[in-house]
C-alpha cells in the first residue's frame, strides 16, 4: 500500500509491481522502454528482457522523478556507494538495498523487514517486478538519496506475510 508520506520514487517504484518478462525470443517492450529511460546511467541498452536488470529498474524509478542514479547502474554492486549511507536502524520505504549473491549482487528498495529478512520491491525478482524476502544477512549497503530528507522508519512486518524468500535473484 503507498502511503501519502512515501518518497516520489518508491512510489514509481509500486507503480510497476507486477511488470514482467516474456520468456522465449520476444521480450517486454513495456518493461525495455522502462529500463532504457535511464540508459545514459545504466551503461547499457536493453534489447532484450534476459539480461540481469534489477539496477535498471531502480535507476529507471529514481530518473523518473528526476534523481540522478549511479553511473554503471546496471552493476547492482555499483549502487553500494551511491547517495548517503543509511544505517540499518534508520531504514525506511524507498531505501536503497543492495544485496550480494552467488554470481553478482541485487538491488531493490525498502518496504519492511521481519526479524531475518528484508522485505524488497525491486525488478528481475522472480522475472518480474515484486516484493520479495532477501536474507538479512545478505545486505551490503542501504541508501538514501542525497538531498532528499529520510522521512519514516523501519518497518516492521510479520514473516508469514505470504511474501516468498528469495536466495538467489539471477
């Protein structure tokens, strides 16, 4: 549910729940379009819905509403150092997550935890755009936009919220 004190870009963000990829040789040109609007950061361009896009997805959402991404934004590692740092106890809807696994890393945004998991709105989670649970113990970084005032805080959920754990979103 957004909330009247969400930040522009979650917002963006809940706007696109449910976007997904086409599996096989056609591909999403609604979700291509999306990932491509913040091309001049991603450092690639998105032809096809096969490649990793989770970083794409989160540039695409801030540039929408007019908040410069990180350079490289398609590495989802890239996003570690990228705005201002936020600490774990000050977390709040619309932070930055970045995450590491086998084979690379991900990132998404904040929308609550329960105590052994991140609860997570972000793309190429499942091939689509969804909320998922990513292991605590996999965080690397949680950011804010700079200039932007953090408003909110944690949030705290149940684990059986009927959200799917994730332990690998490649």
């Amino acid at each position: 549910m957004t909330t009247a004190s969400d930040p522009a870009w979650f917002t963006a963000a809940r706007s696109h729940l449910g976007m997904r990829e086409i599996p096989g040789p056609t591909h999403n040109n609604k979700l291509l379009s999306l990932l491509n609007t913040a091309s001049r950061w991603n450092g690639v361009i998105w032809r096809n819905d096969e490649m990793p896009w989770c970083g794409g997805f989160v540039a695409a959402c801030l540039v929408e509403v007019g908040i410069e991404p990180v350079k490289i934004a398609a590495r989802a590692a890239s996003w570690a150092t990228w705005g201002a740092n936020l600490r774990p106890d000050r977390l709040a809807p619309g932070a930055v997550l970045v995450f590491q696994r086998e084979g690379g890393g991900h990132v998404g945004f904040y929308v609550g935890e329960d105590a052994r998991y991140y609860h997570v709105l972000g793309g190429n989670q499942s091939n689509a755009v969804t909320i998922t649970r990513i292991a605590k113990s996999r965080l690397v970084a949680s950011r804010w936009p700079r200039g932007h005032a953090v408003f909110g805080g944690p949030v705290k959920m149940t684990e059986v919220a009927g959200i799917p754990v994730s332990t690998n979103e490649a």
